[in-house]
C-alpha cells in the first residue's frame, strides 16, 4: 500500500510538473507584443508583431470567410501594403495574397513580398479563416517607430470566393474602414500574436463606411434596360403601331442608353486588374457589337445615297447588333463571377426576348413599315 502511495503521488507530481510546463508556454505565447486591432461586429482580429531581433513581422489574422478580406499598412489604397486572404480551392485552407494598392483599382499581387505562411493558417469548422504568418521584408511599409501607423481594412461581397491563386480577381468592397496601430507597442522579442478579442495599442478607429459600385449598377441596368425593354418595345412599335416618330424616339434611346452604358463599362473596367488591359471577351464583343449598331443608325441616311443596294442591310444589322449585344451582356456576367442563378435568369430573358423572327429580318405585317421606314430614315 505504501508503495502504492508513493506511485501515486510521483504520477501526480509529474503531471504537476507537466501542467506548469504548459501554463508557462501558454503564459509566453500571450505575452508575445503585439499591437492588436479587433472589430467586435465581424469577430475580425488583426495583431502585428515586430520582432525587435530580427527584421520579421509577424501576423495573426482571423475573420469569417467573406468572398475576402483584407488590411492594409496605410492611409488609403495606393501604395499600400495588403494583405489579403480568402478560402482556397477545396475550401478547406487559406490562401494568402500579399498585393500592393492603387489609386481607386483592385490591388495586385506582388509576389516580391516574402510572406511565409506558418502552422496553424487554416479554415476552422466554423468557416473562420485564420492566419499565422511572418514577413521577412514587410518594414519598408510600415513606420515601426510610429505610434499611430494608418492602416486600412475592407470586406469582399458575400460571394464564394475559393481559389488556390494569390492574383485572383477580386470584386470591388462592399465595406471598409480605418484606424491606427501603435508599432511600438507591437515591438518585442519575435512570435506570432496570440488570438486576442481585445484592442491593444490601436486607436482613430472609424467606423465600417458601406460601399456603393454604382458606375457598375447604372452600366449593368442601363444595359439591359436598353436591350430587353427598348427593344423590344421597338419592334413592336414598328410592327403594330405604325409610327414611325415613336420608332426614331425609341431607336435614339437605345443608342444614348448603350452609349452611356459602354462608357460606365469602360471606367468601371479601369478599376481591375483583369480589364484593365480591354482585352477580355466581354469587353471584345462590347466594340464588335457597336459596328452593326452604328451602322443601323447611319443606314437611313446613308440609304438616301444608294436606296436600292443599302436598304435590305436593315434587318441583318439591327440582328447582329441584338446578338452581339446579347452575348456582351453574358459575358460580362461571366467576368464580373455572378452567380449561376443569375447567368441562367438571364439567359431565359434573352431567349424570351429573342423570338425566332423578329429580330431575323422584317415579316408579314411589319415588311411593308420596315420597307417605308428605311426609305424615309
């Protein structure tokens, strides 16, 4: 019985021991120095560490898995220093992408900042992405003797954003803010921060502003407002009605409503690295199709000078510049990584709208006003 005792209790001591080890590690891991920032509202933590024995940053990052998101060292966007993160492909992990910002444009990815990811980035079972990383080349960033370092934070749509590449696209914000961080009490031996819900060394918090694309909505509605409304409400002027002043008040306004619509286009494709280039092919078939457009409005003028051999380029015309705007508009739902539910919607309209003749050439009621229209432009 003694002996048992004593085994007892030198497995009880050891245990002791073993405990007191753990609190000890645990004690050190929290008093890492970290200058931590943690909005309450997302459960987002951001803590930086600046290792006073190296030139290493640490991070520890935590969010719930928006479509992405992001802080940054700096004031505003440009020139600033992003780190962004999102689900990976299987959605099982994070990936990391550490971008540099421009003026009013997605940032890039910059793959000259040496960001290793360490153990335990990872996607919890509550889809929080979680972040452990260190930065050996980061400090030409960040003023780490301020004590009130700007930085900046934003949140990607609640779309699924789930991709294996650091450069993949990202959609415009739908909400950012600001605040500071003092780097100095971020300042200490070198360690990743523990997980914190509480602010240390940050402050000039401002609060979440809601973002608003709108040069995107007036592009997207004015697009299909133009070709599933006007037109065709066009053609049924012609076809039914018979007059041909509705017919040219309505013709106008389709091409003032696309005109505005391919401008909106071109500044909202300003801001993405993917269309900033004009070279995807939506913004390819958005030029090819104002050839067949353009020359539908010319034609009646230009059908004064030779009347017999221009007039019956009408109906081709008028039915390239449906189709191509048509494909325009899906592919750019395609580009702007809409939801399949909304490229299928959109595709019923399309077919509704497109009935077999009667964007195909001019027929049976309607011959003889598209015949006196073209004559009389």
């Amino acid at each position: 019985m003694s002996l048992l005792r004593q085994r007892v209790g030198g497995l009880v001591a050891l245990l002791g021991f073993f405990a007191t080890l753990v609190s000890a590690q645990n004690i050190t891991t929290n008093n890492t120095a970290a200058s931590t920032f943690y909005l309450a509202k997302t459960e987002t933590q951001f803590s930086v560490n600046v290792a006073d024995d190296s030139d290493d940053v640490f991070i520890y990052f935590a969010s719930p898995a928006y479509s992405w998101v992001g802080v940054g060292f700096g004031g505003k966007m440009e020139d600033s220093l992003m780190v962004i993160m999102y689900q990976n492909a299987d959605g099982n992990n994070v990936t990391v992408s550490p971008r540099i910002g421009s003026k009013a444009s997605e940032p890039s990815f910059n793959s000259s900042i040496n960001l290793t990811i360490l153990p335990g980035t990872t996607v919890t079972n509550d889809s929080m992405l979680v972040l452990r990383a260190k930065c050996s080349n980061c400090r030409s960033y960040i003023d780490t003797e301020s004590t009130a370092q700007p930085m900046i934070y934003a949140f990607g749509k609640a779309q699924n954003l789930r991709s294996n590449s650091p450069s993949a696209h990202l959609q415009r914000h739908i909400q950012y803010g600001h605040f500071t961080m003092d780097m100095t009490a971020a300042t200490g031996a070198g360690g990743v921060p523990a997980q914190s819900n509480a602010l240390n060394g940050v402050g000039a918090m401002s609060g979440m502003v809601r973002d608003h694309d709108r040069a995107n909505l007036a592009h997207t509605i004015l697009g299909c407002l133009a070709i599933f409304l006007l037109w065709p409400l066009n053609v049924l002027v012609v076809a039914f009605f018979k007059n041909i002043k509705i017919h040219i008040v309505l013709s106008v306004l389709i091409v003032v409503f696309l005109l505005v619509s391919f401008v909106l286009g071109g500044v909202t494709s300003s801001q993405y690295t993917n269309s900033k280039a004009f070279n995807t092919p939506h913004q390819i078939f958005a030029i090819l199709s104002l050839i067949p457009l353009l020359g539908t409005t010319l034609l009646p003028t230009l059908t004064r000078l030779s009347p017999k051999n221009l007039r019956p380029l009408h109906a081709p015309l008028a039915s390239a510049s449906f189709l191509l705007l048509v494909l325009t508009g899906g592919l750019g739902l395609h580009l702007s990584a809409q939801p399949t539910a909304i490229i299928l919607v959109y595709t019923a309209i399309s077919l509704a709208v497109a009935r077999p003749r009667s964007y195909a050439g001019c027929d049976g009621r309607a011959r003889w006003w598209c015949k006196w229209a073209c004559e009389r432009g």
